[in-house]
C-alpha cells in the first residue's frame, strides 16, 4: 500500500482563502482590521522563523501583527508585565496575543501564559480555555490539535467509534487532541462517521513500555514527540492514518517523528514534514485571531 499523502500546506492555503472573506468583513464593519501582537524572547533561530511565519501567513488574511521582541535575559515580572500592558492595548490593538514559546529556562512559562486574557488567547493555554476544551465547550483551541482534527476532517478519515494511538502528552498538542477527538459532536449537529471526534483515544508518553503493541491496534495514530523516526512501520498497522507532528533539526533539514519511507508503504495516509501538520498549526492560529477579535467586538 502507498499512503495517501495528507498535505497540510494545499488545505492551510484553502483556510487561508475562506478566512481572507472573514477578516474582510470585520475590517468593512470595524473599519479596522483584526491585529495579533507576538511577544518573541531571545534569539533562538527557530522561534524567530516561526513568528516570520506567523506573521506573514496573518498578512496574506489580512490580519496586522507586530512583534515585540525581548533579550533573553527578560525576567519572569518583566515578561508578566509586558504580556499584561500589550493586554490594556499600549502595543495597540491586540485582540489577540500570543507568547512564542519555548521560553528561556529561567522564566516561569506558566506564569507569563496565564497573564494572556482567556479571550486574547489565541494558542489556547490558558486554563480558562483549556477547561472549557474539557468540558466539551470550546472557545480557543490550542492550534496543533485543532490543525490535526481539521486534517482528518477535511480527508474524510473516520473517527467515530475508531481507535487513536496519541504518542505524547503535552498540554499543548497530545492532551487538547485527545480531548478533541474524543469529544462528542458539537451541540446541534448529527453524528457524523467523520467529524473529527467520538473516538476511543490513547495517549502514551515515556513512561509507557511497549508503545508498538497500542500504535499497532491503531486505525489512527498520532505523533508529537520530538523523537525522529520514533515510530516506524513495525508499528503501524496496515491502512492506517499516521499524522506526524514532530519537528525534529537533522543535517539541517526538518523530520518528524514518523520514519516516513517506509511507514508510507504501510500506512492509509500519512501526513509529512514539513508541509503537514505545520502549516495547519498556522492556519488555526489565523482562525484563532479572527474568532478574537470578533468576540472582542461582541460579533459572535
Ligand atoms: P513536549 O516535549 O512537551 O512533549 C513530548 C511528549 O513526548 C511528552 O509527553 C513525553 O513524555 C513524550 N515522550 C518523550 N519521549 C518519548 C518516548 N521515547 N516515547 C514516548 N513518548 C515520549 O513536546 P510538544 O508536545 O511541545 O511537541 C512535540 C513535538 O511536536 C516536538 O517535536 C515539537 O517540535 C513538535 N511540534 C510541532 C508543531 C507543529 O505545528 N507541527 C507544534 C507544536 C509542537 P513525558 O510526558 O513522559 O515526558
């Protein structure tokens, strides 16, 4: 079998287009248009490459964004405090924000994340939101798991009553995807075989022994590591999706978690990196902005 490729990059294009219409219409009704403020500490080449290209995908929608970028050196108050005058709006309007992470080791991330306002925070970690996710009820929903729901949505691959095999339990990939795709359908609307959740959900992490015996008895398994080639087509079972959301540095170029070659000779679909699950992160987070400031301006 050759997998079907998922390509993230030809369906963020299209969710480009429809939100372009979307970011159209609040500047008609707001005579402003929807702004997003990144707050960039030090000078990791990676995190500066993300928010390049955060903020251009936000400009091709017609979203503004500004960077503010602080040392590295920026203490856990000072941080606090910026995230808490971009919030009264002195770096402009921000109807959304978003703190680039990973932080410096020595700044307290949790702190400055709580001090986003639950309805500016676009990546979706606040508590607030991230209870509201739990409780079937969301708002904003952290951008890599929405990213990877949509995919598997917009390929028509079941998930109703279908096993998925999560490897990883971040707060901001593993734990909001299991939440998502086991969740039920969305008030008011049919079950529906492919509407991205009703799905039995496992989540593995490193403390969890054999992971090939749970992947293996997987329809859909998930990758959010940061191990390249961690998993491999031993551990696939035929004809399933494997989505790969590592990101992983090797020789200078970009791989994931998945040993892509041969596991796309096993699996159903795969999705690739990079040009998978990447720039759907993007595409929510422009979604996420808009779902802002829209909330902001009392539209929805
Ligand atoms: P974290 O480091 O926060 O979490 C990694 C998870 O993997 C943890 O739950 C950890 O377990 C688990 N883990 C580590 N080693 C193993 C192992 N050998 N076997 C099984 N599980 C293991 O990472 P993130 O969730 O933030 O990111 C994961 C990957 O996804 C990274 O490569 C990151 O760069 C990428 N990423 C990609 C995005 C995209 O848009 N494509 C967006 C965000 C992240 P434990 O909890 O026990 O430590």
């Amino acid at each position: 079998m050759t997998a079907t490729i998922l390509d993230g990059k030809a369906l963020a294009g299209r969710i480009e287009t429809e939100l372009c219409g979307e970011a159209e219409t609040f500047a008609g009704v707001f005579s402003r248009r929807p702004r997003l403020v990144v707050v960039l500490v030090g000078d990791m080449a990676a995190s500066a490459s993300y928010v390049k290209s955060k903020a251009a995908a936000a400009g091709r929608v017609g979203i503004d964004s500004e960077v503010v970028a602080m040392p590295a050196t920026a203490s856990t108050a000072e941080l606090v405090a910026l995230v808490q005058a971009i919030a009264r709006n002195e770096h402009g309007p921000a109807d959304g924000i978003l703190v680039q992470l990973p932080l410096p080791s020595h700044v307290d991330t949790v702190a400055v994340l709580d001090a986003v306002p639950p309805d500016r925070d676009v990546d979706g970690f606040h508590p607030e939101n991230a209870g509201l996710l739990s409780q079937g009820r969301p708002r904003f929903i952290p951008c890599t798991a929405a990213g990877v729901q949509r995919m598997l949505i917009d390929a028509a691959i079941p998930t109703a009553g279908k096993h998925v095999v999560i490897v990883g339990r971040s707060d901001i990939v593993g734990k909001p995807l299991a939440l998502l795709l086991a969740s039920r359908p969305p008030l008011g609307c049919p079950p529906d075989d492919t509407g991205g959740c009703d799905a039995t959900v496992t989540i593995c992490h490193s403390r969890s022994g054999d992971i090939g015996a749970l992947t293996r008895q997987a329809d859909i398994v998930v990758a959010a590591v940061g191990r390249p080639k961690l998993i491999t087509a031993m551990m696939v079972k035929p004809g399933a999706a494997v989505i790969d959301v590592g990101i992983n540095r090797v020789d200078g170029g970009l791989v994931g978690d998945v040993d892509y070659g041969p596991v796309s000779e096993v699996a159903g679909w795969i999705s690739p990196v990079p040009g998978g699950v990447g720039p759907m992160t993007v595409a929510m987070l422009l979604a996420n902005t808009l779902l802002a400031a829209e909330l902001r301006l009392g539209k929805r």
